[in-house]
C-alpha cells in the first residue's frame, strides 16, 4: 500500500461488517480547534483542543471518541471506549464536561469489504489489540511506540512490504475476522 495519507497511522476500527470497515486515525491532530470547527462546542473545556484527521472519506463527517459514562447508552468499542452518536448525546457530555478523555475526528477512513483483507494479506499493517490508552494518548511517537511493542522493530519495512500503519483492533474485529500480524511471514 502507497497511499500517503496513510503513512505511519494508528488507526482505531470503529465499525466492521460484510459491507465493509471503518476506522479512525488516532494520530493525525488538525490545525483547526474544535471549537472554531464546530460553533457548538466553543464554550466547553475541548474548546481549545485540536480535531484530529479521522480519514479521507466524508471529511465533514464528524465522530467523537469518549470514556462511557453511567448516564449515556453509546456504542462501545472496547473496553473504556465508546463512540458518541450525535450531537444529542453530545450535550449530555457538555452538561458533565469532567467525564473524561473525549476525541473529535473529521472523517474517517473505509474499505470495501475485503479491501482491507487484502491489504493485511500483503503486509502493509500491523494489528494490535487497542487500549483507551492508545485512544486517547497525545503521543507524537505513537506510531513508532506501537510497532516497535507489536513487531519487535520500528523501521519502515516488514517482509520487504512498507508497514503503513498499526490497526488497532476493537473487540468485534478482534474475534477473527482479521487475521493477525505473524512474525514468520
């Protein structure tokens, strides 16, 4: 895999089916603040934080990242980790702003289903069981923390494949539908 805009990402999937996949890019912050992208939010304490590139598709898609709380029912993605669904739920979170870690991403990345298969099958990512503190970490070595913790090696190639990028696995994804990065080839 070539494409650029994937170079050294950590990706979260949000969303795995036999129509396809989507994640988010983890590591790829904005220069735009959240609360000049979205009215909303600017008076709010993730007022001054910064929107992260989720991916190339629909870009004005917006997906908000959050620890669960007791009060909201949202979609889990792994354990300490859920996807806000709206704006609805949204306001509960703006009502207790000290719930915790909250991410904002502008897009997201796709697949058609078995795009992304075949892309595992030629090396091009490293999969990794995800943990809210990857989520949420404002690490700017994550990429490189990630590979060298999954592959034992942080360089730029694995099996003379560029490795793009680490997927972080959710706990759906994790349940065999992708197989995992294997040392011996």
């Amino acid at each position: 895999m070539t494409d650029p805009r994937f170079t050294r990402t950590v990706l979260l999937i949000i969303d795995h089916s036999d129509t396809g996949t989507r994640a988010l890019v983890l590591n790829r912050p904005a220069r735009l603040r959240i609360g000049t992208a979205l009215p909303e939010i600017k008076d709010t304490i993730w007022a001054e934080d910064l929107i992260h590139i989720g991916g190339p598709v629909n870009p004005m898609a917006i997906h908000v990242l959050a620890r669960p709380t007791p009060e909201t029912d949202d979609q889990q993605i792994i354990d300490g980790v859920v996807v806000i669904p709206d704006f609805t739920s949204l306001n509960t979170r703006i009502q207790n702003p000290n719930d915790g870690d909250v991410r904002f991403f502008a897009g997201y990345a796709g697949w058609a289903d078995g795009q992304l298969r075949a892309e595992l099958g030629s090396g091009a990512w490293i999969l990794a069981p995800a943990t809210p503190g990857d989520v949420f970490a404002q690490d700017p070595g994550q990429w490189e923390r990630l590979v060298e913790q999954n592959s034992g090696q942080w360089v730029g190639t694995s099996h003379g494949v560029n490795v793009n990028a680490v997927t972080l696995l959710n706990d759906r994804t994790n349940s065999g539908v992708f197989c995992p990065y294997n040392e011996s080839g």
